[in-house]
C-alpha cells in the first residue's frame, strides 16, 4: 500500500421502513450527516471520487447510473462516481474500491457509500429477493431461498460441533439488546430467549427471530490521504488494513459449510495489512444476517476455533461488557438490513465508537483502540473485512 | 499516481446475438482469449482482483455476485471480485477501477472485463431499458427513451451549428465501412450514404443506421504494475493516464446539449495524467451509442472546436487512412454495443492495434504509438476516458 487511508467522516440514517424517502433523500440525510461530522469542516468540492454500494436499483427505480444522480442531488455533479455491487456486500466493497482510490494518490479524498430501498422493490420482483445471495442458475431457479441456505449451514454446524438451537437465539437476544440504545436501530426492543426460541419458523432450524429485517437506509464515509487527515479532524480513524476475498456462489461447489472462506482470505488479507491479530481487536461489527452467520464469523476472523462459537456465547465474551463486544449496534439483527448500506454503516458505527461519539453513553464501548469490521455479500460467495485504528493518539 | 499502470493481455468475444451462450461462457471466451494474448506466459492465479462492468444481470439472470460467479467459472473462485455499474459505461469504469487498485499497490495483477447479455432481458423488462440511460424519475418515467434524448442533442447541434443529417449519416457509413475486416464486429457490411439517410424512422432526426444494436459480448482486459509487465510482454501496452467524471443525468439540469461536460472533465483529467493532448493522439475509439454521439465526442475530446466535428467528417480526418482515425473496429455502431463490455472491448482494440495485431492486416493502423478511448453512460451522466502508449520502444 503506497498512500495511507484515513476516514475523516460518517454518517447515516437510521435503518427502518421509510415510505416517505427515496434513494436520493436517504442518501442526502446520511451524507448531511458525514459532512457534519467532519469537526474542522470542509468544502465538499474537494470531494474527487464516490463509489456507491447498491443492490436493488436495477430492480426499476433507477436501472443505470444510480451513483451520479445520487451525487448530483447532494451538490457534487461532476465528481467520478460508480455503483459496485456484491449483493449485501456492496457496502464493504464501495468501502474497498474507495480505499483503493486514496492509496493510489489518484484522488485525496473518496466518498464510500451505501444506499438500499428494499421497500420499492416491488412484489413481483420481490420473489426474486429471496434467492439473490446465490447462484440463480443451480440455487434460485431449483427454488432455494435465502435463509434456506443459512438454514443449511447451521445444521452442519450443529452435527459437527454440536450448537445448539438456543445458541442460536443467544445471539439474537444480544443484539436486540443492544439495539436498545442505538438511535440508528430499526428494532429498539428486548426480546427474551423464550421468545427468541418461539418465533414463526422460516427455514428449520431458524425461526423468524433468527432472520435480519427488510430496511430502508444510506450510511456515508469519507476516506482521505492519511497525510492530511488533521487538517479536518483531531480525531480521525485510520483504515489500516482492507481484505476482500470470493467463494463458490454455489454451497455445492464449496468444501466446507461451517466457515465462509471468503471471510478467511479476506479476514487473513486485513490482519496482514494491518499487522495486527485477532486477540488485537478490541471490538467488531459483524454481518449477522442470520443469526448462523455470526457464530460462522467468530471462527472465520480467529476470535475462536472454528466450531466453538458457542463457548464464546456461553461465556458472555461478545457481550457489550466482555473481552470482545460484537455488533453493539445491534447488527444486521436489531439495527437492521439495508445491504448495500450495511457495509458502510458498520464503518460509521465503528468511526463513532473510536471517537467516543457513540451518543448514548450507555452504548459506548470503553478504551476501544483497534476495532474490525466483517460485510458478507450473500451467503459467503464475497466478503470484506476491515481494520480500523483510533487516531487522536 | 504512484504505481505506473500497464496493460498485458485482453481478449473479447465477437459482439452479436448469440442464444447459445450465457454470461459465463461469452466471459470465459473472452478471458481464455485474454490469457492466450499474454505471450510469455502466466499463472493466472497471479491474478488478484477483478472489476466487472455490467448492467442487465440486476434485471433477472443474476441478482447480486455476478463477479465471482463469473471468476469461479473460470477457475479464480478466491480473487477479490467486485461489479461496478454505470450504464453502458460500466466497462470504462471496471477499468478506471482496476487501475486505481494497480496503482495503489494493493494488487500487482487485476482484471477489467464487461460482459452483457442484452439478448436474456426479458421483453417485459425490456421496456424499461429504453429509458435506461437517463433519470428514471423525470425522464424514464416521463416516457423519454435513450434515443431520444441523444436526439434532442442531435437537433440542438444542428440549430446551433449548421449540422446537416448526412452528417450524421457520414460516422454510420464510416463505421459500418470499417467494421467489415473486423472479426470481432457484429455488422460486418457496408452502407451507402443514401441508405444510412433513409432507414426507418427512430427519433427525429435518427432512423435505425443512426443507431447501435442490441448485442451480446465479453472482453477482459489484464493490467499489472509496470515495473513487472516485461516478464509477461516485450510488448506492454501502458495505461498512461486515465480519467472519469460525471453530470446530472437529466439533461434538463445541465447547461449544454452540445457537449458532453462528463467528457470533457474525464478528458481533461486524463491528458493531464498522461501529459499530452488532442494533438498527441494517433487514433481513438470512441463512444458512438448514437451517431451524434462521436460528433459531440469529437469536441468533447478536443479534437476539435466544438461545432466544427461536420468538418473533420467532411475532410475525412477520422477515417482509417486519415490523420486520426476514430473508430477502426466499426466502433458502437457496427462492432455491437453490449453495454457493460463496450469500454473493456475498447482497450482491447487499442491494444492489439498498439501491438501490431489487428489481424486483418487492411485494418491495421500504422505507426501508432498513443492511442484514446472514451466510453459514455448513459446520455452523459458519466464519461471515462483512457490514454494509452505503446511499450515495446
């Protein structure tokens, strides 16, 4: 890596079901955000570059060329825009692409964005959603569903390391807990492990508790030179390590079905950047898209063995108080879901815990330094992982 | 910059209707062309990354992934693997994405590619892609199509500027002229100037010979650092400077129908990289979706004042055996536009003409040494232009 990456400023929406907003409103609230976020100020002019995550415009409600009109709603109309997408890791890889962009000194500072407006996708293209994280070919058109193939997933789990089904559910009361206090969060409401155990089924073993919602939101970062990061902030967050990895689309194609291999390479590419390990990592953000993928992601980024997930849960160690707090946003689960935005609101809930700008205080994590980040798109067939270190020291 | 940029292999399929052949087979054609084309040899798993233009797989045959679903196709399922998506521009900017992460030292080897299936959009879907270029809340929905915004722009140039419609007619005969030795070209046959200003009626002032064609095609393009590209080639082909910049979409909000202000930044930004300018360039492939849109190019790219491309069209400039020949493969117009491969199948023209293998020894262009592409979203809402030089002195 030849220029090193600061992130300067974030911002977003709250995720929820907005029918009032449309791309262009949620995008400018989360970009209104970032820039005011940025403590020194800025002209956005000097803004040079976008890269934009997105999923569902193609869908009809913009089918080309979604990045530039999204840019020229906020006052920035000439700036290199462009949309990238990896399904629900389309945030993670706007955030790659734009951290590629300042370290070839080609521009000095990047916007990395998501927007999704799940809401407008509409109900005849809405069946096609539930298969978009695979392969259409073998997987949608021979009828899989979305949380069938987690579902899959967390069964070979459970015969070959032996978790089980409350575990599962031990990881959605968590983060419903934790979305509590977030003011971003979609579901700001406790659920017990009874209920979380009880809920309409899905996909066995995954009741609908195990499932992250349908959301509208935007989330906005900007990444600069890390040579001029203080003359905007005292506090910027350095992105010091960026990994981004594939796998099969198909899980007929893949060896293993309890760790997504895309997440290790990409995880292994971030710690190797960065020079750091995961007993470095003070906290994460996750994407628990179900609740089977966040357990998959404690073996994938090292925090534990592969298949002793449960023991991490057993002992509190993701809790918000424990060694390693995991989604205190409340994640994909309780924050919410809107995947090309998810990436990218990961780093801004990450920017704000560093800063110690968590807003309330009963959610901000304490001494956090080194923090790490973990966008799946799909159901593994594309992750990104990014490493984050506090700045103002 | 900070790594220098260099083009080592590019490969692509002929463009045309092909109904045998889905996403993955037109790309492993054009990738095993591409790999063929690198004549020391290489380890494709050297290959660490891939951008991938495409715009239609959102509308049904493959939601979310395509990247690394076209990458395990191919035997690279791990490589970091990302769709970027601006339209019919998607391919220019897979390769503007490409070379940022060349030039950041992140990777020493990536791909650029495009690929598109226009034939697979289903008809129902279909109608939305006329309007596919522009902003579907003021202009889609309004019930403009993509020909006829470029029309407005074609009748505003003649209003200003005398433009005739043989003009128009003058880029359809030459490109159709010129796609005839061209293997890879979908129309390979001539037109007479007196049927190119008669065809069916499209959008005053266009017919049908104004007009690209619906296509199918993949190219694939392999970049590297340059300080390692002659253990591949003695025959690099160097990405000298390389720019892109956007407008609003709706032509309503700008403030000219006579030039493409996309363009002419991307244009700016990239000669200022390269250190040259208009009078450098030997030969261009450029943007011809419409036949007005290589006269606007014409200017946008300062090859002229703008209002005066009729001139150059008029002394034959822009002709094979001219002083600077535009569009030698038969351009958008008579090679076949498939959206998303159209920029990536420009680099690979220019890069077989820079290394003397244009196959058809008629069309081969002589003494080039600096060549430019200029691929275009939409009707200008995003442009990406690219310098290249040969490296074999």
């Amino acid at each position: 890596m030849v220029q090193d990456v600061a992130i300067i400023g974030a911002g977003q929406t709250r995720y929820g079901d907005f029918p009032d907003n449309g791309v262009k409103e949620l995008f400018a609230e989360a970009y209104l955000e970032m820039i005011q976020s940025v403590d020194k100020g800025l002209d956005p002019q000097q803004i040079g570059s976008a890269y934009i995550g997105n999923l569902s415009a193609g869908s009809g409600y913009q089918l080309g060329q979604l990045a530039p009109l999204l840019m020229g709603h906020v006052g920035l109309p000439h700036a290199h825009a462009v949309r990238v997408e990896n399904a629900c890791g389309s945030g993670g890889y706007a955030l790659y692409s734009a951290a590629c962009a300042v370290a070839s000194g080609k521009f000095d500072m990047v916007i990395a964005a998501g927007v999704e407006k799940m809401r407008d996708v509409s109900s005849t293209k809405g069946k096609y959603w539930l298969g978009v994280s695979g392969d259409t070919e073998y997987e949608r058109l021979a009828g899989s569903t979305f949380a069938g193939i987690y579902a899959l997933m967390a069964k070979r789990y459970m015969h070959e390391y032996g978790l089980k089904r409350e575990h599962l559910s031990m990881v959605a009361v968590k983060n419903h807990r934790n979305a509590v206090a977030n003011p971003k969060a979609q579901f700001r409401k406790e659920i017990t492990l009874d209920k979380a155990m009880s809920g309409v089924p899905v996909a066995d073993p995954f009741n609908v508790w195990d499932c992250s919602p349908t959301s509208d939101g935007a989330a906005v970062v900007l990444l600069c030179n890390a040579k001029i990061a203080k003359q905007f902030t005292d506090k910027p967050v350095y992105l010091k390590g960026f990994g981004a990895a594939s796998d099969y689309l198909a899980i007929h194609d893949r060896h293993t079905f309890t760790s997504l291999v895309a997440a290790q390479k990409a995880a292994a590419e971030a710690y190797k950047q960065a020079n750091v390990g995961p007993k470095d990592i003070n906290f994460a953000e996750v994407h628990d898209c179900f609740t089977i993928a966040e357990i998959l992601a404690y073996g994938d980024l090292g925090f534990c063995e592969v298949g002793q997930a449960q023991r991490l849960l057993e002992e509190g160690t993701t809790q918000p108080d424990g060694r390693l707090p995991v989604n205190a946003s409340g994640g994909l689960k309780a924050k919410g879901h809107p995947l090309g935005a998810t990436g990218c609101g990961q780093a801004t809930e990450i920017f704000k815990q560093l800063r110690g700008e968590a807003k309330e205080p009963s959610r901000q994590i304490q001494n956090g330094r080194i923090a790490l980040s973990h966008n799946v798109g799909g159901s593994g067939g594309t992750a990104a992982v990014f490493i984050y270190q506090r700045g103002d020291e």
